[in-house]
C-alpha cells in the first residue's frame, strides 16, 4: 500500500506551542494577582491603622484638653499672642488626620469592597458594596478570600476590637477571567493559522496536479497526431483487405480512447463547459464500455443496473464519465478474481432535487481507518498506483459539477457504496 498523508507533526508542534503558551500565561497571571492582592493588603492595613489612630480616645481627649487649654490663656493678659497661637494650631490635628485618612488611604487605584464589624459580628460600615449586596453570607466570603484585619480601640477594660474584612478589586476580578479570554484568542489565532497551511498546502497539491494532468495531456498529444497519420496509411495500404482493416479500425478506436484521454486531462484545472442534458445515457455508456473490458480483468463480474430516469444535470459530460469510469474501474479492482458472485451495481434515483447514484460493489471493502483518506491525492492501494483517479473523481464532481461524493457503507470482505448526489 502506498499513501502520501499529510504529516501531523505541524499540528502537534502548534498545539504544544498554544499549551506553554498558555501556561506561561496562566503562571505569569497568577503572579501578578499574587503581588497585587498583596498591595491591596496593604492599602487595607494602612486603611485600618488610620481607623485605629483617629478613633483612639486618647488622641481625642488630648486634642479637647488642647482646646480648652487655648481658651484659657486667652483669658491671660500676660501670655503672649504668639504662645496661644501655637496651641490653637492643634485645632488643625484633626483635618489633617482626615485628610490623610479619606485621601492617601481611601481613595486609593484599587476599589476593594470592604466590610467592618464589631466584635459580636454586627455590622458598623462597609464600602465599594452596594448596599443591598451586603449579607452575613458576604463577611464568610470574604473571609475565605482573605484573613480578617482586626484593629483595636481603648485600654484595659475599655478596649474594643473591630473586624475589616475585604474581597477582591475588580482589577484582580478581571484579571482571574484574563488567561481564558487569552487562552481563546491564541487558539482561534493558532486554528486560523492552521487551517491557512491546509488551505496552502492543498492549493499547492492541486496545483501539482493539474500540472501534472495538462502537462501529460500535452506530451500525448504529438505522438497521437503521428499515429492517426500511420492508422490512415494503413487504411490506403489495406484497402480490400477486410481482415487487416478490422485491425486498423480497432487500433484507431483504442486512440481515440487516448485522446480522449488527453482531453480530459487538459480539462483538469480549467472550468468546463457545462450542459443541461439527461443523465441516462450518459451513465449507460460508461456501464456498456467498462462491461466489455471485463474479459481484460479475466473476472467473472455480474454488472447490475437501475439507472431509469429523466432527470436533466447540468454537467459536463465527458468529465462526468471519466469520474464514473474511476469509480466504477476501482470497484472491479476491488474484487478477487476467485471471489464467487461477485457484482458491481449502479443504481440512479431521484429524491427531491437531488439525484443520487450508488455503486456498490462486493469487493474487499475499505478499512474504517483509511475511509477518510481515499479522495486525498497520494493514496492508493494498489504497488502501482498514483493514487489520482479517487482524487481527481472528487474534483470532478465536487467543484465543476457542485454535487458530493463519499462512502455511503464499506466492510472489509464484504463490500463498498459510494454514492454521488448530484443537483438536479
């Protein structure tokens, strides 16, 4: 068996590639999420020490005695202005506190929401939540997210402990849900990419072929011309004999069957002509002319056929025969020369505006694995086949006649369908 498959090696190397890329994106994300939930702990802390400091009764008291103490000395002719003025600034202690407190801590890039609790579990404030988002079943949230900051209010018998309990930002929100969304960007990038090397890869084989097939076509075409001169002296030289002119006729049957040969060939790649005609006749005189090279193939074969029909293709047809004489020739080499009732059938129906032609045969059958691989260029299971007339059978009747063509069934030793679904 010889089989040209397309190698997977460049779809491995590009799955493996999406793979490190996206774990390297996955590490890299969570590093960061790492270093910047730590700077949202941060910020929280500095938050709550700057709670802790402002509520702590004994810098207000001091700020109150201050004041009263201001007052009293102006009441003192003998203390100087300048001496009051000094303690009368510590009226600016407390902006400042605040300042500090609700610019450099609060309002800080990221908007963490934030839960504060007394020590029975009540709430006392919250911030970024709205505020019918705020539940008990939160505060268990956010404490499996983070530990509790705890900060501490009073002394001795006085002292009084809060609980901050906060989330995530929306940043780190964002940025938990980014390696997916990068993750399906580098694979539909990859899968374009991909699917661009098929589309090249098989517009450069298809190109090969069609070369190929015209270039064949050409190199024929010389010698064919010698040899209808030869075939015409032969008929001069003959003329009466009837038995050594039935050779010659028969010579120029078998080259008119090379040059039609070659023309279909140089029709391969170009777009064909097509026509409105009925299909009956056409499929009859491929069964017809491949019945009589059976004896060729020294095989008993019982060729059965269902083709009535009226029904018109636009087609072209000496290139819709060379893609049933494919299939139809494929089928006589699938069976065994000793195999016992052996069969070929063609059969030909219509079903809505579709026509369907099945041929079906008794041979050796396809193995399940290779099914997706015999109309790719290359493959063959013959030691001497090219592996082209399932390929070129499938551009045949799939880009000139917009019809398909596939394995219905196949079984190995049992026999193979395929059918061919035509627009009508």
């Amino acid at each position: 068996m010889q089989t040209l498959l397309p190698s997977n090696w460049i779809k491995v190397i590009l799955i493996a590639m999406l793979g490190l890329l996206a774990a390297g994106s996955y590490f890299y994300n969570s590093l960061l999420i790492g270093e910047i939930m730590e700077q949202e702990r941060s910020s929280i802390e500095l938050w709550a020490k700057a709670l802790e400091f402002n509520n702590d009764p004994i810098h207000q008291q001091m700020s109150m005695d201050l004041l009263d103490a201001a007052r009293a000395l102006r009441d003192m002719e003998e203390v100087p202005d300048s001496i009051i003025r000094k303690i009368e600034n510590v009226e600016a202690v407390q902006p400042t506190q605040q300042f500090v407190s609700n610019e450099l801590v609060l309002n800080t890039q990221y908007t963490i929401p934030t839960i504060v609790t007394d020590e029975s579990g009540f709430i006392v404030h919250y911030r970024f939540i709205d505020e019918e988002d705020v539940y008990p079943e939160l505060i268990q949230k956010y404490a499996e997210l983070n530990d509790p900051i705890v900060i501490t209010f009073g002394e001795g018998d006085q002292q009084q402990k809060n609980y901050i309990y906060f989330g995530e930002s929306q940043t780190v929100q964002y940025l938990r849900y980014f390696p997916f969304f990068q993750f399906g960007i580098l694979a539909l990038l990859l899968a374009i990419g991909y699917m661009t090397y098929k589309s090249i890869s098989r517009s450069e084989k298809s190109n090969l072929w069609v070369g190929m097939a015209k270039e064949a076509a050409h190199q024929l075409g010389t010698p064919l011309s010698s040899m209808y001169g030869w075939v015409q002296l032969l008929k001069d030289k003959y003329k009466g004999d009837d038995e050594s002119l039935s050779i010659v006729y028969e010579v120029e049957n078998d080259i008119s069957r090379i040059r039609k040969g070659a023309e279909r060939f140089n029709k391969i790649g170009s777009k064909p002509e097509l026509k409105s005609i009925h299909i009956e006749p056409i499929i009859d005189q491929v069964i017809e002319y491949m019945e009589r090279r059976l004896p060729q193939f020294g095989k008993t074969v019982d060729v059965r056929k269902s083709i009535h029909t009226n029904a018109k293709v636009l087609m072209n047809p000496e290139l819709f025969q060379w893609a049933i004489e494919n299939l139809i020739k494929n089928s006589m080499d699938a069976i065994k020369e000793s195999a016992g009732d052996a069969y070929i059938s063609v059969s030909m129906f219509k079903q809505g505006e579709q026509l369907i032609i099945d041929i079906e045969d008794s041979g050796t059958g396809i193995d399940r694995k290779y099914i997706n691989q015999i109309f790719k260029p290359g493959y063959s299971t013959k030691k001497r086949g090219w592996g082209l007339g399932l390929s070129l059978t499938k551009r045949i009747i799939e880009e000139y006649h917009d019809g398909k063509v596939f394995v219905l069934r196949s079984e190995v030793n049992v026999g193979t369908t395929i059918r061919i679904i035509l627009p009508c």
